[in-house]
C-alpha cells in the first residue's frame, strides 16, 4: 500500500477539521489563485478588506465554509519578503475560512510533536503539529493560523482522538494578519523542523514540496 493509498484508506467519508456542526452540503470551493479577478481588484493583504469580499462571495452560494487552495499559485504572497526574490507562491495545504473562535479538530488519533507562535508577517501565527502513525505510515498533519490561547497546556506527546477539538481559528491580529481561517497540510518528512513547516514554495521547486506534502482531500474526503 503506497502513502496516498493509506491515507485514503484511513477515512471512509467526509472528515472536519473545523466546527462538526457544518455539513459537508455548506463547504464551497473558493479560488485563491490568481484566475480569480475579484481578487485582482481588492488588496488581499488586508483582511478585512479580504473578509468582506468572502462574506460576499458565501452570501452569493449561500454557504458557510470557504475552502480550497492546495497545489494552487497565488499572487497573495507577492510583495511580502516573507517568501523572498524567489517568489513562493504554490501552496502546499487547504485553507478554510471562518470565524475566529471556530472550533478546529483533529481527523485522526494522534499526539503533539512540536508546536509554537510563528509570529513573524505573513507566517502562521500561533501552529501546531500532530504526529500520526497509519498503516505503518507515519506522517504529521500541520494546523496554521490559530488564536494564542490554543497553545495553552500543550505538551509534546499529548494524544488527541479524532474528532477532539485541539485549537480554535485566530484574529488578524493573531494570526499575523490574515482574515480567520485553518491553513491545514499533510507532511510526510519534516526535514528536522519543529513546530513550523513550509506552507508555500517556489514553482521549481513544487514537484519535491508536492510529493511530500499530498493533497489533504486524500483524507478529508471533500468534494
């Protein structure tokens, strides 16, 4: 059984990772990517200018959860020297958006390797990342962009059930920036890193990044 195949096989329906009271029926797909000429007319680095264009856009599908971003090149990261002259701009995970305060859960048995507030512009904020071990497979699962008090009473080690509630979504002003929401990846080898992990890469170099980071859809089991 190859890793994709484990990962697959470990869910066998839709899985959340934020609030369990939103039906998979209130999940719409949003593009980040730079197709996306709403996005082109806004300044999405400002996240309640950002905020509002989504409020928007979920009014219109009447839903309640945006999600969407894996493999995708976005110009939201230009100009911003956290990703640097060589322009990273293929992300890695899947985003979900909703309010700060909403509840973010772990969709497989697994416990704590590293966690911390990556407080720099542009990063994830307060992170944490689980370690998880399915059928011989072990790999991590990275959880961005959470409110401070989410990183209270953890310890390395500490075991979460699926479905328990591990974090809950940050404010702008915790999550370094950005309008509320779960930036949530799949890595299979941290390369040594703790409590952070890229979430977005160069182009040239997204075929490495992509294979060790697959799609979380794989497990999530959304449309």
């Amino acid at each position: 059984m190859t890793f994709v195949e484990a990962l697959q096989s470990a869910t066998g329906s839709f899985t959340p990772v934020i609030d369990d009271t939103y039906t998979i029926s209130e999940y719409i797909a949003f593009d980040m990517s730079a197709k996306n000429g709403e996005l082109g007319a806004i300044d999405q680095s400002d996240p309640e200018t950002f905020q509002c264009l989504l409020d928007d856009f979920l009014l219109r599908s009447d839903k309640k959860i945006a999600y969407g971003g894996y493999n995708e090149k976005r110009s939201l990261y230009d100009g911003n020297d956290k990703f640097g002259s060589d322009r990273r701009n293929i992300h890695l995970g899947i985003d979900f958006w909703a309010s700060a305060g909403t509840s973010v859960l772990v969709p497989l048995d697994g416990k704590v390797h590293s966690f911390q507030n990556n407080a720099a512009f542009g990063d994830y904020g307060p992170t944490i990342i689980l370690q998880h071990q399915v059928f011989n497979y072990t790999f991590y699962t990275l959880y961005g962009h959470l409110s401070i008090a989410s990183l209270d009473e953890l310890y390395m080690g500490k075991f979460f059930q699926k479905g328990e509630r591990i974090a809950a979504l940050g404010s702008p002003d915790e999550n370094v920036g950005y309008a509320p929401h779960l930036h949530f990846q799949i890595i299979k080898d941290l390369q040594g890193k703790t409590g952070d992990y890229p979430g977005v890469c160069n182009e040239k170099d997204s075929a490495r990044y992509l294979e060790n980071c697959p799609d979380p859809a794989l497990l999530l089991k959304l449309p």
